[in-house]
C-alpha cells in the first residue's frame, strides 16, 4: 500500500470522496482531528461508514485511528468500530511493542465477541509520538502478528518536547524529527514490516509534497500518508515502482539465478553484490503484491 487518506470521521462528505480518491487506504480519524466532546457521534459515523463500505468491491484497505492508550478513550473507540469490520486500527502516540501487546489484548476480546477470526484486525502504529517512544522504537519485532506496519509524527513528538517548529525555513525537517523518522524505519525493518511515511500538511504545495515522497523513497519507506485526497496521486506516483526499477531489478535477479555460486556479478559495466540481489527481489516483491490487490 503506497497512500493513506486520513479522513475526520465526523465528515460524511470527506468519507464519500475519499472512496473514489484512489487511495489504498483510508485512515478514518477519532483522534486529533475529533474534540472531545464530539467523539461519541464520531465512533458511531465511523462504525457506520466502514459497515456501508466494507462489503463493496474494490474498496481501499479500511483503517480506524483510535485514541491512543493514554487517553482512556481507546476502549469505547473499538466498542464501536470492530462490529463493522474494519481491516486495522492506527494506534496514535504508541510506545514500542508494549503497546501493540496490550492494543492486540484488546482487539482479541472484540474479535471474539463480534465473531471475527483472531487476528483479524492489524495494527499500524505511531511510533515516535512521544519522547519516550523514541527509546522503544527498536522494541516492535515480534511483538504481534498484526503487525502491519510502522509509521512516525512529528507534531505530537514536537509538542512534547516543547519545540517551536518541526522543519526549517525550506519546509525540511529539522534534527529531532529527521531522528525520529529514521528510528521509524529502522524500527519497521528490525520488525520486518512497511515504513511509512508521516503527513505533509501543506497540502497546497504540490512540489513539496512530491520532494519529500521522492526522499521517503529513495530511504526506504513504501508508501506515505495523506490529508488531503489532491496528495494521494502524488504519493501513488511515486511510491509505484517505474518500469526502468523493474527492469533493472529484474536483471540483476536473473543475473544471480544464471550463475547460482557467484557472490557478485557485472552487468553493464556496474558490479552487484548481494545486497544489491536482496534490495532487487524486495521491489519485485512489492510490484507482484500490489498488483495483486
Ligand atoms: N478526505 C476526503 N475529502 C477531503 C479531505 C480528506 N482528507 N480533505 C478535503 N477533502 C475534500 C473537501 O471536503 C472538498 O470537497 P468538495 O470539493 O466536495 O467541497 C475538497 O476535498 C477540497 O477540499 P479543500 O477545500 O481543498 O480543503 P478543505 O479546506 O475543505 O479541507 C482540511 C482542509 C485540512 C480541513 C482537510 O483536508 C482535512 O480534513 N484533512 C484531514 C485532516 C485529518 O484527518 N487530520 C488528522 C491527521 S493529521
Ligand atoms: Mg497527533
């Protein structure tokens, strides 16, 4: 999956369009985007949602943020949502596999009351949130089979550390949050699943939007997430691999099965080693999977 749309859940307009903004995802939003006092309708119309959408065909993959383990409020979110059969939960201000341990916990009582098979529901979790969360951020590996993948914030993490800005006068992220995001990556390939990349709010500057998927890219994260369904055709752009990647990957893939014994092989002047080998089959890999979907 290369794009997540966040959508606030209390919008019956903004869900509509987000189904045909060609996102993969659509992360339906009780957090920062919901008050407080406005969180019980929202659990209803998100629950609602995902049971009007979740049987079409062709829908993209259905994600609820809940409220983080913190807040109190993360019980009666999934009260809510797990009997409309959702495909994962976000799990906000998450601090290391601990906290996908106890969201598992109880996702596993939901399943079984709404007859759901075990497991059935992912986690994707929000890992550098918290100062506290950077010093776990290696911890996810094996922490639960739902797993889906890692992704980072850089607000919440600045608001905590009592920061006045997150990027600089070119809109690049400044020190603590280029450590954050690299914990996220690191963190999600320790674990052996997706990074994905955190938010662009400025949601106008197309250009932006598209140097940092490039830069997430070229990193190593799979896919991004979105706020506003103009970002999601950018982000689908760039993280779908281009013919000329395939290509190339696919040569040094069938270099290495021509000479099984050989550690290193040529091709066009250019030496590969295994490492090379490893970062081909993963693109091939992720091609063969999405277009599956
Ligand atoms: N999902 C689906 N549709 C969206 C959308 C989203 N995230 N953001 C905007 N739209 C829709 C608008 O409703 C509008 O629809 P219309 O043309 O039928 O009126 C259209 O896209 C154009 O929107 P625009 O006028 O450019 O933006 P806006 O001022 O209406 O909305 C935001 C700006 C930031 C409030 C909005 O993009 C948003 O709610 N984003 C998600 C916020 C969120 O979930 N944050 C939490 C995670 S960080
Ligand atoms: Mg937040």
């Amino acid at each position: 999956m290369r794009s997540f749309l966040f959508v606030p859940a209390d919008s019956a307009k903004k869900l509509d369009k987000a189904m045909t903004s060609g996102a993969d995802a659509i992360i339906v939003d009780l957090e920062d985007s919901i008050a407080l006092d406005g969180k019980a309708r929202a659990r209803q119309s998100a629950a609602e949602f995902i049971k009007a959408v979740s049987a079409s065909p062709k829908r993209p993959y259905l994600i609820v943020r809940v409220n983080g383990l913190q807040t109190g409020l993360t019980d009666a979110d999934l009260d809510a949502v797990a009997p409309a059969r959702l495909d994962a939960v976000m799990l906000p201000k998450a601090e290391g596999g601990a906290a996908v341990i106890h969201a598992a916990a109880k996702l596993s009582v939901r399943e079984a009351l709404n007859d759901l098979p075990d497991g059935h529901i992912k986690i994707l979790p929000i890992a550098t949130e918290t100062a506290a969360a950077l010093f776990v951020a290696g911890t996810f590996a094996g922490a639960s089979p739902r797993l889906l993948g890692l992704t980072w914030g850089a607000e919440d993490l600045s608001a905590e550390l009592g920061a006045q800005m997150n990027r600089d006068a070119q809109g690049r992220f400044l020190d603590p949050y280029r450590l954050a995001r690299t914990l996220c990556l690191a963190g999600a390939a320790a674990a052996g699943v997706p990074a994905i990349d955190t938010v662009y709010v400025d949601f106008r500057d197309a250009n932006g939007l598209r140097r940092e998927c490039e830069e997430a890219c070229r990193d190593g994260f799979t896919g991004k997430m979105a706020i506003h369904p103009a970002q999601v055709a950018i982000i689908n752009a760039v993280f779908t691999p281009s013919p000329e990647a395939l290509a190339r990957a696919q040569a040094i893939v069938d270099a290495f099965a021509a000479r099984p014994d050989a550690g290193v092989v040529g091709i066009g002047g250019v030496m590969y080693d295994r490492p090379h080998l490893v970062r081909a089959q993963q693109l091939l890999a992720r091609a063969a999977s999405a277009s599956r979907r």
